[in-house]
C-alpha cells in the first residue's frame, strides 16, 4: 500500500504536465501554444514571409518553465521515495 506520498506524488507529476501542456497566454492576440508545443506565426523578416516565434510569447513559456519543472521534479522525486522500499529484505 503506497499511501498519500504516493497520491502526493502523482499529483506533483501530473500538475508539472499541465503546466507543461496548457497554453500560455502573452497578453497579445497571437496564439503562444504550450511549452512544449509552441505555436508560431506568420511574420515578416527581410521581406519575407516566414513562420516565427513571436518574443511575447517566448516570455510567457520562459517565465512558466521554471514552475512546470519544480513542480515535475518534486512530483518525481515523490514518486521514488514512494516507491522506495521501507524494509530491506534479509536484515
């Protein structure tokens, strides 16, 4: 029986991976995606017309990296101490 570390520690993962997964939101009209599934837009460099990311939006998912990793790292970390075995066969 794993217990509440065990609930603690899956909820840690699973909170890093929405945080990972929602859109961020830049306070502009152009979509930003996730961290991990950024969303680019058509822009104008040099006269042409390419697919970028804009620095808005770069902001955004760089100021929730740090939250959506701490927070993984913990949940993970609660994941092995759960997991861990607390009585060592053979002593």
């Amino acid at each position: 029986m794993l217990g509440s570390r065990w609930t603690l520690a899956v909820v840690g993962v699973v909170v890093s991976l929405i945080l990972f997964l929602t859109p961020v939101d830049s306070g502009w009209a152009d979509p930003c995606g996730s961290i991990l599934f950024p969303a680019k837009v058509w822009s104008h460099v040099d006269l042409e017309l390419v697919l970028v990311h804009t620095q808005p939006c770069r902001e955004a998912r760089m100021d929730r990296l740090p939250w959506a990793v701490a927070v993984g790292v913990l949940g993970l970390t609660g994941v092995g101490f759960a997991l861990w075995p607390r009585r060592r066969p053979g002593i």
